[in-house]
C-alpha cells in the first residue's frame, strides 16, 4: 500500500476509535453504575452475587474495542503474515489466564478474563501502529474524550446509590439522569462525535422521510 493509503487508513482507525469509544464507553459504564439496581429489580435478590461479574464482563469489551479495531486495520493493510503471527502470540498468555483463573477460583477466572484481554489489546495494537504510525500518544488523544465524560458521567449516577430510594426508582433515576448528563457534557465539551452522530442520525431520519 501506498503512503496515502496508508494515511487514509490511520484517519478511518482514529475516527473509528473516536467515536466507537464515545458510543460504547457511556454504555458500559453506565452498566457498571446501575449494576446492583439492575440485577436486584430485574433478578431478584438471590442473584446479588452476580453483580461482581458483571462489572468484570462490561470493562472487557472497553478494552478491547482497540484490538478488534487493530485488527480490522491489519486486514485492511492487507498484512495477513502479521495478523497471523498476532493470533500465536495472543493464544499462550489467554490459555496460562483461563487456567489459572480455573485453579483460583470463578471471581479469579473473570479477572483472568480482563487480564489476557489487555494483554491481547497491547500486542494488536503494537504491531497495526508501527504500520500505519498510529502512536500511543494518538490512542491516548482519541480516547481520552470519551473515557473522561463516560467516568464523569459514571461517578455521578453512581453517587445516587446513597438516596434511601427503591431499587427499581434509583434504577429509573439512574438511567435518565446518566442520558441526560452524558449529552449535557457531550454539548458543553463540545465532543466532535456527538456532532457526528447527532447529524448522521438527523441525515437518516431525513433519507426515511
């Protein structure tokens, strides 16, 4: 591939992470916040001891959203020989990772679950950013948008839990306020995701209409 296809690829990466990042993160988050409320109205009480799992199982895909994304990228390069030595090198340290968290225990095996999911992400992204000079310091920039206003908006849903209310109304309160907060930061940030969500959604409308 050329320098200019190259470029144009590092460009699709970026905005990609952008605004995946900006649309999945709030939903995690948020998932991570409501997760006892959740669990207690939708399950019931005798499966509070899943509310742990699934705080664990919503952080994985957060992580590794960059690696899919890397991925994707190295077939889009058209690199098979890298992807192909990506995928020996992620196996090893998934399977010492499920064998351990077996031994320790299903908390342990769940931690394991996040652990080789980092360390998957940080070989993908190793190698797809030394062929299209995608640095770190870019990851960092194109995230930290979305990872600032997903934990602003996460820690202020979360103080809610201290209201002596019902599960199922600080369940309700929860979700709106985080919506509403979200697009609120979104607006005042001026996040240049919002904006391109806002008018790819108002463009659809209009082509439907």
């Amino acid at each position: 591939l050329s320098t200019t296809d190259l470029e144009k690829i590092k460009t699709m990466f970026s905005r990609s992470i952008r605004v995946l990042s900006y649309l999945i993160f709030p939903l995690l988050a948020g998932c991570i916040s409501v997760a006892r409320p959740f669990t207690l109205v939708v399950f019931t009480q005798k499966w509070e001891e899943s509310i742990y799992f699934i705080r664990i199982i919503c952080l994985v895909p957060c992580i590794e959203l960059v690696g899919h994304l890397s991925i994707q990228g190295l077939k889009a390069t058209a690199h098979t020989g890298e992807l192909l030595r990506n995928e020996l090198f992620n196996k090893p340290p998934y399977i010492i990772c499920l064998v351990v968290g077996s031994i320790l225990g299903v908390k342990a095996l769940a931690v394991s679950m996040l652990i080789s999911s980092v360390i998957g992400t940080f070989i993908n992204i190793n190698v797809f950013k030394k062929i299209i000079a995608y640095s770190y310091k870019n990851l960092f920039t194109d995230l930290a948008s979305a990872v600032l206003l997903s934990v602003t908006m996460a820690t202020v849903v979360s103080l809610w839990n201290f209201i002596p209310l019902s599960n199922l109304q600080l369940l309700i309160l929860q979700i709106l306020s985080g919506i509403a907060l979200y697009i609120f930061l979104s607006i005042l940030a001026k996040n240049e995701s919002f904006f391109y969500v806002k008018n790819l959604v108002i463009s659809k409308i209009r082509k439907t209409t």
